[in-house]
C-alpha cells in the first residue's frame, strides 16, 4: 500500500508543480507528449558546423496518423544565413514542417538536415540549442518577465536580459511596471496581450542566439502598427541566420530568398515575390486577394 502511495503522492506534487508554474497546462501536455515520440539514436552525436548551417529537407513523407498524410514529398533548401517562407491555407501543413525541424516527430520517408546532418543521427538536446521557434502561441512560466525572457539561455546576466528585452521592443513597457523585470506574469500575475507575449518569446529567442530561427507567425491579427514593428523585430533578428517563416500575411514573406506555397502536404509553386507574381498562379491569386483585404502591407 505504501510502494503505491508514495508514487502517486509523488506524481501529485509535480502535477500541482505544473499546474502552480504553466499558465497553459494543455499546450505543456501536448508538447510532453510530443517530446515521447522521439528517442536519441544509440551512437546519436551533437550537431557541429553550426555556424550559419544550410537546412534541408529532403523528399519529406510525414503523417500523424497513418491513414491521413499531411506531407507527401517536401523538398527544399533554406541556404546558410537565408530566409525561406512557406505560405498556403490552413491544414496544408505549414507548421509540421516547423515541428519536424524541431524533431517533435520522426518522419515516415525521406529525410532533414542540418549542416549535411541527418537530425535524426545527432542528440536532441543539441539539435534543440541551435534552433529558436518563436510559436504562433508563447507559453509564458508563471514567474518573473526576467525568468521568461532569460528562459531562453539560462545564467544571462540582467544586462543581457534588458538587451534582448530592448532588441525585441518589450523594455519600455516591463520598466514601466512598478516592479519591473521583476513583475510576474501568466495567470496569477500580469496578463500580457497576444502582441506583448510574442515580444517576450523575441527578447527569449535573441537571448539564445541560435544559428536556425523559426517563425510561426500568429494568425491572431495583431493591429497594423504592432505588426509592422513585429516584423521588423523579426526581419532584424533573422539577419545572418538560417531562417524558416511560416507566414501568414504575405507581407511578411515579399523580402524571402525563396516561397513555397503549399497545398494538402505538396509545395505547389515556389520562387522569389517577383517570379511568384509574374507567374500568376496561387501566390499571384493570395496577393491579390489580400491586397483587397488590406492585408499585405499596402
Ligand atoms: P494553419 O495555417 O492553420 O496553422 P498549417 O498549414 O500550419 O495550418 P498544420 O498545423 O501543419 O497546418 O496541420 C496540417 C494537418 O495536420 C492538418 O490537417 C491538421 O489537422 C493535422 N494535424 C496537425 N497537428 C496534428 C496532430 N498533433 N495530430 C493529428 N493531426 C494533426
């Protein structure tokens, strides 16, 4: 009876752990989940040659569940130092291809790599380090604005921490609360609106400084003004990296080395702006419509 109290008195502390620390239980579950699907190759080596690395994805087959696939034969390069930007409607599969970057999932064909390393021969911790996502939707730790900012690379000074914080436009409003970077945030402390949370997973991700950044831009529309600001945030940010954009305003993509539009799982079209706008296909049609809807920036 006791060797079975103790561990479910065990489990419930670090349930509780969670619940007093997470302001979003379910996404934290959902991501533990993700983290089981995957296990580090017996002779698994860390990720080298990451000074500005080329990713690659290779004829990439993938599905969560076997009857249903959502990627079928993705292939693109994300040269050393440059911006690929990958658009198309909701469901084609857009941010599985952020996910298996990451190595959520392992694929079911073909495969990804980093620097000419198939990520699934090096360990997921260094994998991990070299790449910064900032997601469509930010967890932010019920702690401290330092504490979440400085998640990203722990034993930061507080000077880093306001830099990144200044870097990403975030400083001003944390000094402007009265306790300032000691402010706590998440659902027992300061509520941060959907643009101020996504400034913070910024100030995390330039803290880390990884080589591979990941944009998952959010679909909730933020007003023109913090939009643009966003994005330059963001443009400065990718300078010199190795960056994937999944974007949902075209705006964002016009300045990208390479778009691909994606269709149920397949890149459909693919090209600078200007080829995808003379070629006049999808790209060319989502512009136009977006242009109508004010949309993209004009
Ligand atoms: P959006 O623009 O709405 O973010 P997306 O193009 O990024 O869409 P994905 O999130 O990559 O699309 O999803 C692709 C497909 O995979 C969708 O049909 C989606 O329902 C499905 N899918 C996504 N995540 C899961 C999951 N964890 N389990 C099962 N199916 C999933």
């Amino acid at each position: 009876m006791i060797q079975i109290y103790i561990p479910l008195n065990f489990l419930g502390v670090i349930y509780r752990e969670i619940r007093q620390n997470l302001t979003d239980l379910d996404k934290m579950f959902t991501l533990m989940d993700r983290e089981q699907e995957v296990a580090d190759a017996p002779c698994a080596q860390p990720l080298t040659d990451l000074h500005t690395p080329t990713v690659r994805f290779e004829d990439v087959h993938f599905a969560y569940d076997p009857a249903r696939p959502v990627l079928q034969g993705v292939s693109f390069t994300i040269p050393a130092g440059k911006t690929v930007a990958v658009v198309g409607p909701s469901g084609a599969g857009k941010s599985t291809l952020s996910r298996l970057l990451y190595r959520f999932y392992d694929l079911q064909g073909g495969r990804i790599t980093i620097a000419e390393q198939d990520i699934r021969t090096v360990t997921q911790d260094s994998l991990r380090r070299a790449i910064g996502i900032v997601p469509q939707d930010t967890v932010l730790f019920n702690d401290t604005v330092a504490y979440n900012i400085a998640y990203g690379r722990t034993g930061a000074s507080q000077a880093e921490v306001e830099q990144a914080a200044r870097a990403a436009h975030i400083h001003a409003f944390i000094a402007a609360q009265p306790k300032g970077y000691d402010t706590m945030v998440g659902e027992r402390g300061l509520k941060l609106s959907g643009g101020e949370k996504q400034r913070v997973a910024i100030a995390r991700t330039l803290l880390k400084n990884p080589p591979i950044l990941i944009f998952d831009e959010a679909t909730s529309a933020l007003d023109s003004a913090n939009e643009r600001a966003i994005q330059a945030e963001l443009a400065s940010a990718a300078q010199n990296k190795t960056t994937l954009v999944i974007a949902h305003r075209l705006s964002t993509v016009v300045d990208a080395h390479e778009i691909l539009v994606m269709e149920a799982g397949r890149i459909v079209e693919r090209g600078t702006h200007a080829q995808l706008l003379a070629h006049g296909g999808h790209y060319a049609r989502m512009w136009a419509l977006q242009k109508n809807d004010g949309q993209n920036g004009l």
